[in-house]
C-alpha cells in the first residue's frame, strides 16, 4: 500500500471516531444544510425556434429551461390565438417543454401561445406565470390590441372565470354555431387584452362557458356583447361590457309516494304525510317591517283564508284587518298588517284551511305564537347622496348577505326611515330605464339590447339599533 493510501485510510478512521465518541455517545449522521428555499420560476434559456420568428414552418417548438421543469392543467391554461381546431398537448423532457401543433398553420398569420400558469419548476413548484411564445408564418408580426373589462350587469360585480370572444362571422347565430376566431382570459380585476391581433372587423361576447363548447348555449349562461362590430385599424379605447343572464338556474326537485301514509323525496328520505307549514318567525320572534309568511313544500290547491285568523293577546282578540293572499306560486300565504311592537299575537290555523296538490292536510288545528319586536330592536336610518342623477331613474338597493333586502326608487338624493333591521349593508344603485322598479337583463338576439346597470357604492353602512343613524355619501 503506498504513502497516499495509507493516509487516507488513516483520516478515515479518526473521522469515525471523533463521530462515535463526540456528542451523547450515538452516531449522528447530519446531513449538509442547505442555503434558501427556491423560491424563482424556471427561466428560458433557449427557445427552437427562436421565440418571434418569421416565416414559421415548423410542426413543433422546444421551449429549453435552466431546470427540470413540469405542466399542470394545460388545457385549461394554455391559449391560443388564433384558435386552433386541435388544441396542442404539450409534454415534458427534463428541463424542455415540447409543443407539438397538430393543426397545418395559415399562411401570413400571427400565432400566439400563453402558458397561463401551467409551466412550473419540478422539485418546487414555482409558477412561471403568463410565460408567451409567439411567432409569425408570414414576414411581418400583426400589433394591434384590443383592452377592455367585463362587469355583471345586476350587481356591478366581476366574475373572472368568462372568457372573452372575437368572432369574424357577422352574424347573430355565429355566438351559438361557430367556434371563436380569438380568446382572452379575464384578470383579477376582470380586465381582457387581446394582443397580435390583424387590422380586421371583429365582434366581440363574453361567456360563462360552463359547457366547454366556447358557445352560447342556453339563457343561464352570463353573456355580453358589444353594441357595434370592432373596426381594427389602430389603438382604440378600452371597451366595458356588461354580462347578463336571462333566466336563473332552477334546482330540479322530486317527491314521490310509498304507497302509505308517508312521502319520501330526494335521496329516497321518508316525509309525512300531512302540511308542514314553515313560518317567518324566529325564536319566537317577528319583524315588525315585514309580512308573515308560512311556506309549503308543494303548491296549495285549496285554500279558505277564512279558517286562518290573527288574534292578539292572550284574550284572543280577533285582528279582522288581518288577511292571507296567496303568492303566484301557490306555496306561500302573506299575511300582510300594521304591527303593533312587543305584542303578543297567535295564529290559529283550522285543520282544513288548505290542501296541497296531493291531497295532504293538517292533521289537527295548530297555534303558531309570536311577539313582534320592539322599536328599540330597530335602528332610525338617514341617507343623503351626493352627486345622485335623478334623471336616470335610479333605484336604491340594500344588500346584505348576498340578497337585495330592500329597494326604493329614489326621487331625491335622501332617504330616511324610522325603523329600519340593523346590520351591515352594501348599497347599489338600479338605474331603472323601464322605470318597473325592477332589474331586467339584456336581449341580444333580434333586438341587441343592452341589460339595466347597476352600480355598487363603494361605502358600506353599519346600521346600529336604537340608534339613528346618519350618512352623507358621494357617489
């Protein structure tokens, strides 16, 4: 064994001991700390062919990283534009994303392919956001934009997830039939830029595309459109259009019987057999400011608003201006009145008073019980609006929760009003073109009618009770 070997073995055993002895007695095995975390998206070395070559012919491009990379949802990230009638499927090698293009490519077109978030690094995920490859089969690069926004027409919200559509095809039915020449993706703050495109006439929707066909397809889809074809021919202002839905999504709904005397409905759970009416009251409790209603699970076929009556007190004092309408549907009752505050009141609901649609009954008189609030429960409201434009008919809405509480058509700038449910509010604005107090969406086919707008103020109000409370607003 020569010199060098044996001081090598030599330093090998001494590393062994000083590990064994050192410490608590065990061996420790520490393994190297490393520096931070990596906390960078891959970086492109080298594109094949170069990234905004002209006169493309190939059938592929290699995008080439300076570390392994990965794809995650390609179809749902990456866009093409134009669009393609096969969506490419890229794959990975290492540290290379290859693009395969299975469609032949147009001649003098401007093709351009945004990843969106779909290529990361491999070891730690780190998104390379928005990375685009673009290139030309012509000699020269098409460089006009088109920007703009999309707002929900009924709230003055955004949703982010419709996509925004150029068409060539002049005609209505193109929305419905015809795949769109262009895409865009909405942002954050539902805002499209469509970039590369040609000097041409193009017509411009946007979609809730739940189908995937990138087509409207039925009158629960968000839609928009613009009031005049886009004449591309230089830089043009950025363009709002507002989404509307004309009819609402309905939950499907079954009952079915078992033969006796029990019902059984979705999921094959058992109901009985007689009327469950469903109040308005809650903890014993009813609002001063609004109906009671007592709900049904199916529509009634008969009804005797005569065996219903409202009594007050424990003396039973019958309230004969009290009366129960049915609603259009024929599963609610509206008992309409002037409610007294911190008064006791009692239903009394005869056996057979009403009869729903499958014959079932009451099974025997029942007494619902209540008292009304108190004023001191309710907060006093004063608004005052400045910059409001009374000549746009505008509609002011209270919005908690999601839901429009109340409306009131406005005709001055202030609203006021003793007694009002306290809580926290958003407030929008219906500019009521109609003037039917209520909001109604667009009509595109035959008409091309723009939906109402409404508008959300930016300030919300906290109504405290007992309480009158005081806002000046600037709109």
């Amino acid at each position: 064994m020569n010199s060098k070997s044996l001081i090598s073995a030599a330093a090998f055993i001494v590393l062994i001991a000083i590990s064994i002895f050192s410490g608590s007695g065990c061996a420790n095995i520490i393994p190297p700390q490393g520096g931070p975390r990596d906390s960078l998206p891959p970086i492109l070395i080298k594109a094949t062919p170069l990234d905004s070559t002209r006169g493309f012919k190939e059938k592929r491009f290699v995008l080439t990283f300076n570390e392994f990379v990965d794809i995650q949802n390609a179809r749902e990230n990456l866009l093409i534009s134009p669009l393609p009638v096969n969506t490419p499927e890229p794959y990975v090698r290492l540290n290379q994303i290859i693009v395969p293009l299975k469609d032949s490519l147009e001649a003098n077109t401007t093709y351009t392919i945004n990843f969106g978030n779909a290529i990361k690094d491999y070891n730690e995920g780190n998104v390379l956001k928005n990375f685009t490859y673009t290139f030309t089969t012509g000699n020269y690069f098409d460089s006009l934009e088109l920007r703009g926004s999309v707002i929900l027409a009924e709230t003055g919200k955004i949703d982010t997830t419709l996509i925004v559509m150029l068409h060539t095809n002049p005609n209505d039915s193109a929305v419905m039939k015809d795949r769109p020449r262009y895409l865009a993706k909405l942002d954050n703050k539902g805002n499209f830029h469509f970039k590369n495109l040609p000097p041409k006439t193009f017509y411009l929707y946007a979609l809730k595309d739940e189908s995937g066909l990138l087509r409207y397809s039925k009158d629960e889809d968000l839609f928009a459109f613009s009031d005049k074809p886009i004449v591309l021919s230089g830089n043009r202002d950025s363009i709002i259009l507002y989404a509307y839905a004309t009819a609402k999504p309905v939950a499907a709904t079954t009952t079915t019987t078992d033969g006796g005397g029990r019902r059984t409905g979705p999921g094959g759970i058992a109901i009985e057999r007689r009327l469950r009416p469903q109040s308005t009251v809650v903890n014993g409790l009813h609002d001063l400011l609004t109906p009671l209603q007592l709900s049904f699970s199916l529509p009634l076929r008969k009804f005797d608003s005569s065996k219903i009556r409202l009594y007050t007190d424990s003396t039973f004092i019958p309230d004969t201006s009290a009366k129960f309408t049915q609603d259009s549907t024929g599963k609610k009752l509206l008992l309409t009145n002037t409610w007294i505050p911190a008064t006791q009141y009692h239903i009394i609901i005869d056996k057979d008073f009403a009869e729903d649609t499958t014959g079932q009954k009451l099974l025997k008189t029942d007494t619902l019980s209540f008292i009304t609030k108190k004023t001191g429960d309710y907060g006093g409201l004063k608004l005052r609006f400045r910059n409001l434009d009374i000549s746009k008919n505008p509609v002011l809405l209270f919005v908690s929760a999601g839901q429009i509480i109340k409306s009131v058509p406005m005709t001055s700038p202030e609203f006021s009003q003793t007694l009002f449910i306290p809580g926290e509010y958003e407030l929008r604005f219906l500019y009521d073109e109609n003037k039917n107090g209520i909001w109604d969406p667009g009509q595109f086919f035959g008409k091309r009618k723009q939906p109402e707008l409404v508008k959300p103020v930016e300030r919300k109000i906290i109504i405290k009770p007992n309480w009158v409370n005081e806002f000046e607003i600037a709109l």
